[in-house]
C-alpha cells in the first residue's frame, strides 16, 4: 500500500524521518468490550510524557490521557495509558467501546518541538449482544435471579393478575354478552322469531 511506504502522504504533519515511537498499524476490540494498544519507544524517551490522541490528522489530533513521565497508570473516561519504563514501551486500553470509537488514534511522546508520533487504525467489531437484543438481556435477568427474588417476581403477576388481568377479562366478556344479548321487536316478540312463518 502507498500509506506503509510513505506514511508522511496519508497522514498529513506525519513524518517517518521523525518518528522514534512505533505500534500496531491496525488494532480492534469488541463493541461494549475493550482494547489494548502497546506502544513501544527507544531508550533516550524514558521519562518523557507518553500520550495517546484521536484524528486522523497529526498536528490536529485530540489528546485523549496522558502520562506524568512516571510509570504511574493515569485513567480518563473510558481511556487509561500506563508507561513501562524498563520494558521501553507504554500500554493504552480503552473500555466499554462504542462503534463511533473506531479511528485513527496516535502513540505520541512528547518533546520540544514537533512531538513524535505513529498512527493506529482502531476498528470496532459489532457485538453479538446487540444483535440478540432483548432476548438475551432477558434471559440474563431471570437466570440471575435468587428465590427470594423469584417470589417477589410471583408477587408482582399476582398483583397484575388481581388488578388488570381479570378486570380486563370481565369486561371483554361482559362486551361479547351484551353484542349478543336477544334483540326485542316491539310487541314483545324476540327478533329471531319475526322470520318465522305463521302457520
């Protein structure tokens, strides 16, 4: 691909002369799951801020955590990053993912002048719990539940049972009794004997 050779063209402020921080080109996580990124960096980067940003363009991107320049975990939102300075690499995951969070995100450590920088492409695989749907969050609900939830749950149809149930079964049956109540015609006759042939 035109981008792996000449990644400075794709992403614009982005220069490989440049660059002394690498990553994974392309990283995906589960939809609700999470991801980890490892970032790795040379020796002279050590107690430098480590950071980790969102855009698609270099000089632009947002900034989303950030470490001290310790090896300290630092979590913001649903982002964390964490540097391991012995290993020379420093670890991003990012939780509860949603599918607007794929993009275009950047290992960056910062230095005077122009910071260094390596793009990771992250994708979000669609969960399979959103396309259950209801079904599925129902059946985790009942099958967590304990017996003295279960009885309440009795209780709770019992109350609909007493209360809307049977009210509503009265009155459609009270309905259907009365559309088919005999109809009078005057004189006192029931109508289904006006048709009858006297004889």
């Amino acid at each position: 691909m035109l981008c792996d050779s000449y990644m400075d063209l794709c992403f614009p402020g982005y220069s490989t002369a440049q660059n002394e921080v690498t990553g994974p080109k392309t990283k995906s996580g589960p939809e609700r799951g999470s991801l980890t990124v490892q970032c790795n960096y040379t020796s002279g980067w050590k107690t430098h801020r480590k950071y980790w940003c969102r855009g698609a363009v270099w000089r632009d991107c947002k900034i989303l955590v950030s470490t001290t320049g310790s090896e300290q975990e630092v979590k913001r939102d649903r982002v964390s990053i964490r540097d391991d300075q012995e290993n020379l690499t420093f670890m991003v995951t990012m939780e509860d993912l949603r599918r607007d969070d794929a993009d275009i995100y950047w290992c960056g450590i910062e230095r005077v002048g122009s910071d260094h920088g390596f793009p990771v492409d992250v994708s979000i695989d669609p969960g399979e719990q959103a396309a259950s749907g209801w079904s599925w969050s129902l059946f985790s609900l009942f099958s967590q539940r304990s017996p003295g939830d279960l009885s309440l749950l009795s209780s709770v149809h019992f109350l609909l049972l007493v209360f809307l149930k049977v009210p509503l079964l009265l009155s459609m049956l009270s309905a259907v009794l009365w559309v088919n109540r005999p109809q009078r015609a005057p004189g006192g006759r029931s109508s289904f004997r006006l048709y009858e042939k006297d004889f």
